[in-house]
C-alpha cells in the first residue's frame, strides 16, 4: 500500500530559498510567547510612524541611535512594550521630556508610562539604544548584519532579520500584525567615502567633516513590515530607469557596487521584464511612491520592502542552479523575480503570525512560474511547478504553531506553490484565477492578514467549498493518494493518506479519453469503455496514483 512513496526523491530542501523562518521549532519558551503573541502591552496601542536613526561604527561592528515611535491611542492603559534582542541594549525611553522606567524581559522591555493616554490621540516615545548586534553567520538563514569587504576592501555591510527578526538590530513593536501606517524615516550615518541605501526614497545627505562621516535620510510614506527594514553600506554606484508601469511612471533605481555597474546595467534587464509579469498577474505594483530598488549585497538576497537586496553573483537561476531541474529556472535570475514577487505577498500583503508564513512563501515560489508563463507559455511553467516537488519533504504541515514565533515546515515553498497549481486546475478557468490573483492585491492592498482570510476570500472568488482542500494541503502533512482498481468495465477509486473528510476533483486519463472525477474517501465506480485501460492522473494535480491491484 505504501509502495508508491518509494519513489519521491528529496534531494534538495527549498526552505533555504531565501528567507528565514522558525521552520518547525519543536519547543517554544517564555521569550517565544513574549515575541510571538499579541501581548496586552501591545495591543492598546497602534503603529502610526517610526522615525529611527542609527551610526553605524564599523571598526567595532556596533550601533547607536534613536527611534521615535508614533502611536495611536486605543485604550488608556500605560505599560508598553517595545522589543529589542540582546545582546543590544534599550538604554533610555523618554515622552514629552521625561524619563520613563524601563523593565526588561529579556528581548521585551516594557515601559510604564506617566501621562495620562487618552483614547484616539496620537502620542510619541523616544527611545534609546546601543550595541554589537547579532553577526549573520550564513546570511540570510540565520540573521543579522553582515560586515564584510568587497574586491576592493571596502566595508561592504547589510541586514538581514527575517524570523529571527527586527528587534535584532532596532526597538520596534516587534509583532507582525501591526504596521506603521504612515512609514518611516531611516536616517544612516556611515563613515564617509561610502553610501547607506535603505527603504523608500533618498531624502536628504549631510555631511558631518569634523567627524568624517555622512547621514543618508530614507523616508518610506507607506506602511511596512518590520523584517522588510533594512541597512545597506557599501561604495554604490546608482543608475535608475523609469518604468511604464500600470500607474503611471514607476522609478526603479539599482545600487551596486562599483566595479559590478556594467554588468549589473545588462543583467538587471530581468527587473523590467518581473515588472511586467507581475503587474500583469497581480496588478500594479503596490508601492510606487517609495520607487523599486534592488541593492547588492554581501548575501543570497532578501524581500525588503522597495529596496529589495542582491547577491546572487550577477548569473542566472538560484546560484547558478534551476531549482526545478527542468531548464526552465535557468532563463532568468532567480533573486531578482522571487524575491521582487515578494513585494505583493509578504510586503504588501502580510501575514499577521508567522504561523501563516506560507502566504508570503507559497505564492512567491507560485509567482516564479508565473513569469515562466508571462514570457515561455502555460506548458513551460506547468513543467516548472512539477519539477519543484522533489524539494518537498511531506515532513510536518506548513503552517505552523500560533503566538509562540513559530513558522510551519518549509515546504511552505514548493508544496505552497503546488497546491496553488492544483486548485488552478480545478478551478479550470484562467481569467477567473488571474482575477483572484488580482483580487488579493486589491483586497488586503498594505494590510496584515491571517490564513483564514485569504482561504475565505479565494474560496469566495471561485463559488467553491475549499475547507477540506485547505486543510489537507496547509494543515496536514500528507499527500492524498489517488488509489484505485479496474474491474470487469468498472474503474473503482477513492482517496486515501488523507483526512476522512477530504473530497476534491481530479482529471485523469482513461485509455485515450479524458474524465473528471470527484473522489471521496469513500469508493466509487466509473463505468468504462471498455476494461484493462491504463490509468494515469493529470500530473498538474499534485497527488499520488496507487494501482491497488499492482
């Protein structure tokens, strides 16, 4: 009965593809619950605005600055909790003026307040900080920053904080499901001679001569998630085009290092060409006032927000490598469209616990093969998603455990994206799939969302009853087996490895003809044509086929 899983072959993990995440963390501490939950200290009170400076001190690989924290009040309480990791250190929090008492809970720090909060007014709080923060071992999987040279030996430095998370390196409301709603400002001071690139727009530069260095001023005027914050440091040169986008011209500027600037002007070119695929399948970019970035830098790649960072060596595929083993990842630069795809799942919609990390991971692995499909064609990128399951481990489910932190398994990636491949062909109908695509960005356009809301609203957009579908693919770990056996004329067949509950439509091939089944985990009987015909699934349906009669 369990011959059929002899044959899946896992030979690589996905979960690397880019980004952090707590796969699968087994055990979950006070620190957890504290990080991970949305704590009384935390819920009184909404994100309005970060103004946050920092200098960087890159001799001694430490920071020091400020961040002012612009709040709504929602209810009048007074303790507040801002996050920060050790070993850095909230030195000092101050509000109109006054020295507030600081209590520390490892990386939580909560702050009791002296004036009076008064529902619906908008209040500011300044804290301090200082410190070596973590060092990215193996950026981006670990997080952190990462100090290093380029050829030339210039200090060429980045962040990285995906999972392990903001607070490693900035006090910040450290929960995902609160977004500041009218940005940030990102103020860097670097020694000079180099450049500090960060989210949004460039401001403002001040040079400081009597202490050698210079302050670059980034503002944001969108909302953004915390982890999608970033510092780049390096000797940059810029170049930028305008892009004709889907509202109106769309700055898109690149920063690199210098002695890459030639060929990052040709290699780039995949930059436009995403633009194109995905304003088409999900409509416009959603961040035109802060422009689009792509940044080098001394790791993989990540999806910050508008200034979305490089290092995949300027070569096509994930490192020189298709993923997919199909030839079709080779055609274009991996970091430059997954990590770009992030930029409508993960920053502008963004899941409110990291339990439901799959929304960013499993619609951008999906998104990849929709710009197979924008520039190769429909069969193309159907071969692609199926290459991408021998990268599935079917290990644990990939939504993972609620308020403690904790993502599901990182098969959020592959499985992710072929269980959308899946319910685009049951759904059967391309102008209806491109519209819930499209429909999502609209929809949940700058907001934080949960699983259920997504589920809900694709269910909604197709007039179908999704729940066994989405609980079999998101929450339980197996693949359903489509098992049957013929019979005399009859073809006898069912679903099994799945839950008692689990029904959904299938298409095979019997002999030459084509036939649409709705299998239950209970057995049913197709009449045929005629007997001993071969039985073969539709393979764009991410399930197994057992012969119970081999």
């Amino acid at each position: 009965m369990k011959n059929y899983l002899i044959a899946i072959a896992l030979v690589l993990t996905i979960g690397d593809a880019t980004a952090q995440a707590l796969f699968g963390k087994g055990t979950h501490t006070h620190q957890d619950t504290l990080r991970g939950s949305i704590t009384k200290e935390r819920a009184w009170w909404d994100l309005q605005k970060y103004d946050l400076s920092l200098a960087v001190n890159i001799p001694d690989q430490t920071i020091k600055g400020t961040n002012v924290i612009h709040y709504k009040v929602l209810n009048g309480e007074n303790v507040l909790q801002v996050d920060l990791q050790l070993p850095m250190s909230l030195d000092k929090a101050m509000q109109d003026g006054q020295p507030l008492e600081i209590r520390h809970d490892g990386n939580a720090h909560f702050i009791t307040l002296k004036k009076n909060q008064v529902p619906g007014t908008i209040e500011k709080l300044t804290v301090e900080f200082s410190g070596k923060p973590l060092e990215a071992k193996n950026a981006p999987w670990d997080g952190g920053f990462s100090w290093k040279k380029d050829v030339n030996g210039k200090d060429f430095v980045a962040t990285s904080c995906q999972g392990i998370g903001a607070s490693l390196w900035w006090p910040c409301k450290d929960h995902m499901y609160d977004e500041p709603d009218n940005g940030m400002s990102i103020g860097i001071t670097v020694p000079e001679g180099l450049i500090a690139v960060s989210n949004g727009r460039l401001k403002n530069e001040e040079a400081d001569k009597k202490n050698k260095t210079k302050t670059f001023t980034w503002q944001v005027v969108n909302p953004i998630n915390n982890y999608g914050v970033n510092v780049n440091i390096g000797d940059y040169a810029h170049f930028s085009e305008k892009y004709k986008g889907k509202k109106g011209l769309l700055d898109m500027d690149y920063w690199v290092l210098k002695p890459n600037l030639d060929k990052a002007k040709v290699h780039f070119k995949d930059a436009t060409r995403m633009m194109e695929a995905f304003e088409d399948w999900f409509g416009p970019y959603p961040f035109y006032e802060d422009s689009y970035k792509l940044v080098e830098v001394p790791y993989l790649g990540m999806e910050h927000q508008s200034s979305v960072t490089y290092g995949n060596d300027y070569g096509p595929g994930y490192r020189g490598r298709d993923l997919s083993n199909t030839g079709w990842g080779l055609k274009w630069d991996y970091i430059i469209i997954h990590e770009s795809g992030h930029e409508w799942f993960a920053n502008n919609i963004t899941y409110k616990d990291i339990a439901d990390m799959w929304i960013h991971e499993g619609f951008t692995c999906y998104s990849e093969s929709l710009f197979i499909e924008h520039f190769y064609g429909k069969d193309a990128a159907a071969e692609y998603v199926r290459g991408l399951r021998m990268n599935i481990r079917n290990a644990s489910p990939i939504i993972g455990t609620y308020g403690v932190n904790s993502g599901g398994s990182s098969d959020m990636y592959p499985k992710g994206s072929n269980m959308l491949h899946t319910l685009r062909q049951i759904v059967n109908d391309d102008t209806k799939w491109k519209a819930m695509l499209r429909g999502l960005n609209q929809e949940f356009f700058h907001k934080t969302v949960t699983t259920k809301e997504i589920e809900d609203y694709i269910a909604k957009s197709f007039g179908l009853d999704l729940t066994a579908f989405f609980d079999q693919y998101l929450r339980d770990y197996r693949v359903p087996v489509f098992e049957y056996r013929v019979k005399d004329n009859n073809l006898l067949y069912r679903w099994s490895n799945c839950s008692p509950s689990f029904t959904m439509p299938v298409k095979i091939k019997a002999g030459d003809k084509d036939i649409v089944l709705n299998p239950t985990t209970n057995l049913q009987i197709e009449k045929l044509e005629s007997g001993k015909q071969d039985i073969n699934v539709d393979s764009n349906f991410y399930v197994y086929r057992f012969n119970i009669m081999e």
